[in-house]
C-alpha cells in the first residue's frame, strides 16, 4: 500500500514537472530538416537566438494530419511551422493556425503577392524546370516545354512526375497556352482533354518519376534526356556530383512553402518575433547561398549574391514566364484527376 | 490450440478484417453530419429534398466548423463529386454570419449547387453506415443520378484493367516459372546427395537476399547504360541501347527471378520421392523414353506442380516493389493501386475495396484449383 501511494506521487510530482515545462517551454520551430534545416540553423536559428530569444527545433515529414492531431488532441507542442502550400490551405481552412497580423510583418506590400495568406507568410519559393544534362545535348538545347515534346530534333524519352499535378499544366504549356490561362483551361472539360491529347504525343516516350531524387538519376544514367525536376535537385546534382546539369526556366511551375503559427500557442509573442526576424531581407539574403532556394521578401532579391540568383525561382528574369501551381484548383480536382490520369497512363 | 488461435485472431484475422470493413462501411459523415443524414434516409432521391433536410444541413456544418470535423465529411464527398469539398468550406464560411431567410433559400444563395439533385444524391450516398460506394468504383462502376448502377466513363475506368493485368501478368510469370523450374528440379532430384545439397544451397541463396536488392540489381542490369547493354554494346551485337528496363519485360524477367525458388522447391520434394524404378519398369516393357516420361513419370510429379503454380501465382498476384521499380506505368499490379490508395491519397475505403478483390480473385482461384485438383492431393515436400 505504502509502495503504491508512493508511486502514484510519484507519477503526479511527474505530471506536475511535465505539465509545468509545457507551459513554461521555448519556441519550438519546426522544419523540413536534412540540408535545408542545417541552412536554416545557421541563417536563421542561431542569429536569432543571439537577439535574445530562446528557442528549440525540430523537423517532420509534412502532412495535415499531424498537425490536426496535435491541435485536437489538445497537446500541441509546436510554435512555429513551415508548410507546403497545400497544408496551409487545408490548415488555414480548418482553424489550426492563427491568423497573422501582416501590420507586424512589415504590411503586405513587402513580400511575393503568392507568399501572402491570411495564415502563413511564404518562406522559400522553388520550380519544377525543364532539366537535361549539357554534357549531352549541346548545340543546339531545349529552350521550352513545347521542345520537351520535340522528340524528332531530341530523340529520346522524357521523365515526368507520376501523377496529374504539374503533368497537366506542362502539357497545356507546350501546346501553346500561356501561365495565366493555364488553369483556366484546365477548369474546363475540353481543357482537360487538350492537356491528355497532348500527353498522347510522347507518352511512348515517357519514363515516370515519384520521388524527386529520380530525375538526376534518370539524367545521369542517360535513361532519359530530358526531365522535369525541382530545380534545387538539379543544382544539388551539379553541385555534389560534379554534372552538367542545365535548367531552362521558360515557364517553370513554382510553389511556396510557408511558416505559419500554430492556434493556441503559449509563445505567440516570440513567434511573432521568429516571423519578423527570418523576413528581414537582411537575413533572408543569406539562405539562397547555403540552398537554391528563392526567399520571399521583395527586397531581399537585391541584396542577394550576383552568382547565386540566376538560380532561383525569384530571379526576375525566371519569374517572367512562370506559373504559380494552384493549389485551390488541385484540392478540388485532385481525386477526379488522379483517376483519370491513372486510368490514362495505363492504357 | 486456443492461445494459437488467439494469437492468430488478435494480429492477422482481426487487423485484416478491420481494414477490409472500411472498403464497405461509410461512417464518417455520418458521424459528422448526422441531422441531415438522418433526414436524407426518409428523402425519396427524386425531388429536392424537403426544407427540414436544409435546416439539418445549415446545423450540421455549424457543428462540424465548430467541432473541427468538417474537413473528413468534406474529402470523403469530395471523392464522389469534385468541388464538393469546396462547396463545404465555402458554405461553412458563409454559415458564420447571421442568416435571413429560410433555410433552403439562404443555402441557395451562397451556392446554387445546393439547388441541384446531385449534390444532395452524394450525400445521401455517403450517409452509410453500409455503402458500395468504394466496392463499385474498384469495379469502374458507380451510381447515377436515379440511383441505377453503370459503368464509369471510359476516361475515368482503371480498375478492370488493372486486374486483368494483374492475373495476366501472375499467369505468365507461373508458367515461366514452371518452365524453368521443372528441369532445374528435375536435374538436382538425380544427382547424388552431396551435389544435390550444393544446387539446393544455390537455388535458396536468393531467399537470404532482400527483395528489395534482388530487383534493384535488375536495375542495374537492365538500364539503358547498364552492365547488359554495355556488353552488347562492345561485341557489336546491337548498335543502338535495347530498352530493357520501365517495361513488361523487366518485370517477367525480375519477377520469375525472385519466385523461381516458390516452384523448384515444391517440384524437388515431390521428384525425391518417386522412385527411380517405375520409370525403369516402363522402359523394360518397351516405352520410349519420352513416352515413360509423359506418361509415367510426369504424373507422379503433378501435385508438386500445382503446388509450385499455386504458390507463385498467389504471391504474383500481391506483387508490387517489383513491378514499381522496374516495370512502367502501364505494367503496375493492383497492389499499386492499394498503395497508391493508401498511402498517397490516404482514401482507405478505394484502398480497402481493392483489397478485398485481390482477396476475392485469390481465393476464387484456391477454389479453382481445390476443385480441379483438391487440395489435400497438394505436396510442399
């Protein structure tokens, strides 16, 4: 008996202790981890500690989910997080972030139109490209989508990414629809029919990728000669793996991962600190050179180093042509797409 | 028996079957929504349904926006109706601010689709708690407007395809397998002990490999700069890469390589034990020796090879790292399609409906062959 009362303190003093460094724990701020949060650290972690504020990290995989769980379940543990497009539209239509004050943030004005969401504040933009590898076309090189098609002048097969997303409006882009109808088009039932007659041209050409690690592979193999690839893999495959890897930008397809502040958070004040601090251009010109990722704030593309921002998705020489993927449009069509797009590629 | 039994039912029979229910249980919205699923299973389907529905409605999304649930009643409509979601979101979005007006015609007013039959059709559909819903759509089919069943537009239809191509690919994949599998285990049945050890030691060899590395080196053979067209390369046999690889081709070549060892073991136990004197009796009386063979020998081998067909068929028809990695986009198995399901979507009713036809059609064909050869005549050695 003795034994069990003593347990059960035991267990409420632990109780106790946890529930007390609960409320009394530091930003948490939460990211993609691997190469992109070491760059991070470095960019934005630890200067910002240095102004004061305490705060830890930690990395996920990414998922709604997660996120609904941990603000269902009542025990959420996370601040600060960055998130794929698609997370902050479902998150921000489910409550599970707060609202942002964007007066704190600098006003609307100072960042990337698309980088502006009532519940997240854009933090990296980044492309799928057109890639083949110099080393073996050269000459005369692909300049646009309409020349991944061309498989007369470029004999050999082409990677696309398995699945309808991106696939479709690549196509609708080589048949000579131009970024800003693209999804108008789409919209449409013969627009989505154009996109599949379009894919009908090459599809005996087609390899299909699923995991963004492939398309360098499929480059460097010659499997293929032609991709379409987050532009950071290819500039990570020139990098690493000394290749030759080229990237036409003409009507590249770009997205934005966001920060966004969990609902309910005890630390919102130093959350709020954490946002304005990573969207100073003075420190968001410092990323792009750790990772070919583009940063949001409009100021920060001039700051940045002359070497490193023709390789990114904000340069405004890429941005010219590009086409910001939809994710509203996706959310609704996805299910519909996708079995159509399967019931397509495997005939 | 009993803790056997337990065991069993506590990790294979229970998990198993908890998934399979939700290929043809629907209770989410139900759940979720459930004045107007409750009012929508009085409704007869034909007209628009009366405006109690549409109160019950307006109520039922307050709640859901409140309690945070809207989002699963929304994807799971959304699966039979694109834009469903939004129409959710957008209604639960207007619903926030006071309303004037009845019920009906506020709702008609933030979206006309709340007007039409269908909308309300997909609802009613997705009330549960028993639904064929997902069962149908493994089967390209669905329900229409007046609740008859048809097929699904060609554009949209992959599944019947996709399991004919599932049993093809499985039946070939056999058939090679017994092809090469047969004399292999014929020659090691005739060797003197100690050499038969070895060729049995090299034939499981593969067993201690990993799937997974097994058909990544395929990968490496068979690429277009690969070790394979390499070498064809420098004979001089062709001039021009072969495509060997993301085709049916690799997949025969990888699958029959990862199962041959399924056939040659069930053959093996079965030869041992036919004695060499009965072949020998046959000659004496004056056989030829393809005529003993057939008509002595080959029989006796039989439930050994409807063992080895059985075994490989069952596992081919479930493969899926293999046809992923090596085969294209049009050789995936319907196990493909239950990752796909499960894992990209998170649509565990489509991924759970696929499940049960696999288990279906593997069962069927137990049947089949319970029936044609009986299962008791089976030798695994």
């Amino acid at each position: 008996m003795n034994g069990m009362s003593f347990k059960v303190g035991g267990l409420v003093i632990a109780a106790l202790f946890v529930a007390a460094t609960a409320a009394a724990r530091d930003l948490t701020v939460v990211s993609w981890g691997g190469a992109y949060q070491d760059a991070q650290r470095e960019v934005y972690f630890k200067p910002f500690m240095a102004t004061g504020t305490k705060m830890a990290e930690e990395s996920w995989d990414g998922g709604v989910g997660t996120l609904r769980a941990k603000i269902q379940g009542g025990s959420n543990n996370w601040d600060v997080v960055q998130v794929e497009s698609e997370e902050l539209l479902l998150g921000c239509e489910e409550g599970l972030y707060e609202k942002l004050d964007w007066a704190k943030l600098g006003g609307k004005d100072k960042y990337l139109p698309d980088a502006v969401n009532d519940c997240g504040v854009g933090a990296i933009v980044y492309s799928f490209v057109l890639g083949y590898d110099g080393d073996k076309i050269k000459g005369d090189t692909p300049k646009n989508w309409a020349d991944f098609w061309n498989v007369q002048k470029w004999p050999g097969k082409r990677a696309l990414r398995k699945g309808p997303k991106t696939t479709l409006e690549i196509a609708l882009m080589a048949d000579g629809v131009a970024p800003q109808d693209v999804y108008k088009t789409l919209a449409t039932e013969a627009g989505v029919e154009r996109a599949f007659r379009k894919l009908d041209q090459i599809k005996g050409n087609m390899v299909w990728w699923e995991k963004g690690a492939q398309p360098p592979q499929l480059l460097a193999s010659g499997e293929v000669v032609m991709v379409d690839a987050y532009n950071g893999r290819i500039a990570a495959a020139n990098d690493k793996d000394k290749k030759n890897f080229k990237i036409v930008w003409t009507n590249n397809l770009y997205t934005i991962d966001s920060w966004v502040i969990m609902k309910g958070t005890p630390n919102k004040a130093d959350a709020e600190k954490y946002l304005v601090f990573v969207n100073d251009p003075q420190n968001q010109k410092n990323l792009p050179p750790k990772i070919p990722y583009g940063v949001t704030a409009k100021a920060s593309t001039a700051l940045i180093d002359k070497n490193v921002l023709p390789n990114l998705a904000t340069a405004p020489e890429n941005m010219k042509t590009a086409l910001y993927i939809n994710d509203k449009f996706w959310l609704e069509n996805l299910d519909k797409l996708n079995q159509r797009f399967n019931a397509w590629v495997a005939k | 028996m009993l803790p056997l039994f337990l065991f069993l039912l506590a990790s294979f029979i229970a998990p198993i079957a908890a998934m399979l229910a939700r290929g043809v249980t629907d209770a989410d919205v139900a759940r979720i929504l459930p004045q107007v699923t409750a009012e929508l299973r009085r409704w007869n389907g034909r007209d628009l349904p009366q405006e109690s529905a549409y109160g019950a409605l307006i109520a039922d999304i307050r709640a859901a926006r409140e309690a945070g649930t809207l989002a699963s009643a929304a994807t799971r409509l959304n699966y039979d109706v694109a834009g469903y979601r939004t129409l959710m979101f957008a209604t639960g979005r207007a619903l926030s601010g006071e309303l004037a007006g009845s019920a009906r015609e506020t709702l008609l007013a933030i979206d006309p689709k709340w007007g039409e039959r269908e909308s309300w059709n997909a609802l009613r559909r997705a009330a549960g708690p028993i639904t064929d819903f997902y069962l149908l759509a493994a089967l390209d089919l669905r329900h229409d407007a007046n609740d008859a069943i048809v097929g699904s537009p060609p554009e949209q239809s992959v599944f019947r395809d996709v399991l004919g191509r599932t049993l093809w690919i499985s039946g070939v994949v056999t058939l090679m397998c017994l092809l090469l599998g047969y004399p292999v285990a014929f020659f090691i049945a005739r060797q003197p002990p100690m050499r038969a050890s070895i060729l049995l030691f090299l034939v499981l060899l593969p067993f201690w490999t990993s799937l997974l590395v097994r058909t990544v080196a395929w990968v490496v053979l068979l690429q277009r700069e690969g070790i394979l067209n390499n070498l064809l390369l420098s004979l001089g046999l062709v001039t021009e890469p072969i495509r060997m690889i993301y085709n049916r081709f690799a997949v025969y070549v990888a699958m029959v390589h990862v199962l041959l060892p399924f056939m040659v073991l069930p053959l093996y136990a079965v030869m041992k034990g036919i004695s060499p004197t009965f072949v020998r009796a046959a000659w004496s009386l004056g056989a030829s020796p393809a005529t003993a063979f057939r008509r002595v020998y080959l029989p006796q081998t039989l439930p050994g090879v409807g063992a080895g067909c059985l075994m490989v068929f069952i596992q081919a028809l479930g493969y899926y790292i293999t046809p992923a990695l090596v085969g294209g986009a049009d050789d995936q198995m319907i196990s493909y399609f239950i990752a796909f399901y499960a894992s990209k979507t998170v649509n565990w009713g489509m991924a759970a409906a696929l499940s049960i036809m696999l288990l279906a059609a593997t069962l069927a064909l137990y049947a089949v062959y319970n029936r044609l050869v009986g299962i008791d005549k089976m030798r695994l050695g």
